[in-house]
C-alpha cells in the first residue's frame, strides 16, 4: 500500500515537472514568435527567450524519489529545475519563487499573537477591468493600493498581513487583483469597500491625468482647450451600489484554517498558459522590463514578526548572542541615554603582545561580482552569450546535481529524459 502511493506520488511529480515544461517552451515561442512578427531585433529580448527555452529543457528538470524531510524524517517525491532562468515569464522559475514567498509567510506567522477583537481575514481587492495594457493596469491598482495603505482607516484596521497580485485574462480586458492575509479588527464590508472605491477612483484620475499631460506635451498643448472643457471624472464602477468588488473571508487562527489561505496568497502570479495568449505588443512590453516588480510583500506586524524569528532562529548561535546584545542595548541607552557599548574592550591577557591582525589590509577585498547576463550581452554580443550561457548551464546542472545527491544520499534522482543520477554514481 506504502509503495503505491510513493508510486502515485511520484507519478504526479513527474506530471507536474511534465507540464512545467510544456509551458515554458510554449511561453519561449510565444516571445520568439512576438519578436519575429514584430521585427524586433533587440538581442536582451531574444537573449531572455533563449534563457526561458534552456530552462525548460527536458534535460534541465529532475524528479526525485525518497526524498527525506530532515526534521521529521518523513520521505516524499519531489521535482525541480538545476538551472534557473528567473524570468517570470517562467512556470518553473515563478514556482521556485512561490515556494520562497511561503516559506516568508509562514515565518512571519510563526509566533504572531492576536490581540483582543483581532482575527485573520483573507480579502481579495479588484478593479474594474480597464482597456489598458497589462503594465498599464497593473500601475493603477499599484497607486489605488499605495493610497488604501496610507489612509487612517486602513491604520486603524489593518495590524499587519501579506499582499501578493494576480491578473487573469478576459474578453474585457484583464482582470487584476489583489490577495491579502491579514490581521485586522472588525471590518464594515461597506465602508471597507468605499474606502477601497475611493482609491480606485483616485488612481484612475491621476492615471489618465498623467496620460493626458503626455499627449499635450508631445502636441504642443494643442489639446489643452479640451481638457479645460472636459475635466477627467472619476472612474466609473457599474455595480448596483457603485462600490468596487471585495471578497472578505475570515479564517481560523489554526495552522489548517490558514493553510489554504497561505496557499492562495502566495500563488502564481498568473496561469502558466496566460503568457502565450497575451497580445504580442504587451508580451513584448513585459519582456522588456529589467527589473520586475515585487510580487509579494509583507508589511506591518507580518514583517516585524519575521525579523524577530529570523534572529531567534539563526543557527548561528554566535551571531545571534550579537544580534540580541545589541537589541538589548539600544532599549538600553533609549531608555537611560547610556552610551552603547558592543565591542569587548577588555584585555585578553595581563600582557600586552601585538595584534595578530595588524599585518592584515585596512580593508577585506570585496569579492568580484559577475557581470550580469544583459550587460554581457551589451558590451559582448549574442552570439557570445550563447556560446557563455552553454557553459554556464553545464556547470550549474552538474554542480546542482551533485547538491541534490549529498543532500538525499539514499534518493534516486533522474532527470526528464531518460538520464539517472545519484551519490553513488557522482
């Protein structure tokens, strides 16, 4: 019965990793296609495309079988990628990365204590949908949250929580939202919603305000009658009441009545197959961004929570004795003005002998950081790249491989086509 279900286990690794990388090709040809019938001939762009399509090779996912948890010893299957690519355009990479935002969540949950009248909630924030570019889209609900999180009502009932974004695709256009778990007091849903409306409405006008100055400035103002005649209106949203939609959910503070929650929150960014059936102009647009926004985020108690597990947590005993005197003497001169004092002045013997370290440099050399894959390409050329990116590939997967079969030396790995590997036979 045990051997069955590791099997049926196994087999659903193996599906997963299968259809992981089905997308990522398809999201790679979705950009080459895009590129091609765009004449775009910008070599970043056609660099990343390459970077997603290795990524998604065959011989780059493993599945494991026995994998051990080290704290509970429990065995399990499991699958990855040797290399990462980090674009996310990615299935696989934007996976590795949800798996690192929960781990965040569930760090910053650890030990967070409510309050009295305080419950979690887990609330989903919308936005009409707009006939606006993804980037587009995404900067006005960007501006309608910032405005949410600085107003007294979000202050005083919201503690803390975490905030990540998703957006699907929809015949009117995309549909972004925003999933949060949070720590808040009693909430009104109709005043909550109309605080949110409120917001909305004002990260519209600015939006569109902005959008219209653009257009004056690159028409020497010849549209400025127009605008004096026709002031930008709040945005309208068309439900019965005109309040934007919310989804409130109070959860359990158990670790299962916040499990699925976690789940959600810390989700893809969207589904696997929404890439491809972007328009070409906006994937282009996505491709091109240098440095993608966050995410996911954690704010107020969340954060603070974290931090103080991060400290409390270090395996480092000794750096966590230094992490905690120095908390305990900045509390100290806050509180009675006293000097802080973190090194030890005291002589280590009765004599007095030279220091072992005054041949040492003033300065420890800083370790030379590797030039970035976009910059190599401006300075080197494509062509170059490739050759590079092969060899870069080569060693990570090995490297990689050799990690995974130390780590779970009893486990039986084997990549997607066909080749095995494991502690034995590296």
């Amino acid at each position: 019965m045990q051997n069955s279900l590791q099997n049926s286990e196994l087999k659903d690794r193996e599906d997963v990793a299968e259809s992981r990388v089905s997308f990522g090709a398809s999201s790679a040809s979705a950009l080459f296609y895009a590129l091609n019938h765009n004449k775009i001939r910008d070599e970043e762009l056609w660099g990343l495309g390459n970077r997603i399509r290795v990524c998604s090779e065959r011989e780059n996912h493993w599945i494991g079988d026995e994998l051990h948890n080290t704290e509970t010893g429990e065995l399990y299957a499991g699958n990855g990628n040797l290399w990462s690519c980090g674009s996310k355009l990615c299935p696989s990479c934007v996976a590795k990365a949800s798996i690192r935002s929960r781990k965040e969540l569930k760090l910053s949950l650890k030990n967070q204590k409510l309050l009295t009248g305080e419950m979690y909630q887990f609330i989903t924030l919308t936005i009409p949908n707009p006939n606006l570019s993804l980037i587009q889209t995404r900067t006005v609900i960007d501006k309608a949250w910032t405005l949410f999180r600085k107003r007294d009502y979000f202050k005083q009932k919201v503690r803390g929580g975490s905030k990540s974004e998703e957006f699907t695709l929809t015949e009117n256009g995309y549909h972004y939202h925003y999933h949060l778990l949070c720590v808040t007091r009693f909430l009104n849903f109709t005043e909550f919603r109309r605080e949110w409306t409120e917001c909305i409405q004002a990260a519209f006008k600015e939006f569109y305000l902005s959008l219209f100055l653009q257009a004056c400035i690159a028409d020497n103002f010849a549209y400025l009658k127009i605008a004096f005649a026709n002031p930008i209106l709040p945005y309208e949203i068309k439900t019965e009441d005109g309040l934007a939609m919310v989804k409130v959910k109070r959860l359990s503070s158990s670790a299962n009545g916040l499990k699925g929650a976690i789940q959600e929150v810390c989700k893809y960014v969207t589904k696997s197959d929404s890439w491809e059936k972007l328009p070409q102009k906006d994937l282009i647009e996505i491709a091109s961004i240098k440095r993608f926004w966050r995410m996911f985020e954690i704010f107020g108690s969340f954060r603070a929570q974290r931090n103080a597990n991060v400290v409390l947590e270090s395996p480092n005993v000794f750096i966590t004795h230094l992490l905690t005197k120095l908390i305990v003497e900045v509390l100290k001169y806050i509180q009675t003005g006293e000097r802080i004092t973190i090194l030890d002045t005291k002589q280590i013997s009765d004599g007095e002998c030279s220091s072992e370290v005054e041949d040492l440099p003033d300065k420890v050399p800083k370790r030379r950081r590797e030039m970035g894959w976009r910059k190599y390409i401006l300075e080197n050329g494509l062509e170059s790249y490739f050759e590079k990116l092969a060899e870069q590939v080569e060693k990570t997967r090995y490297a990689r491989k050799c990690f995974l079969s130390l780590k779970y030396k009893y486990a039986m790995f084997s990549t997607l086509d066909g080749v095995s590997f494991s502690f034995e036979e590296l």
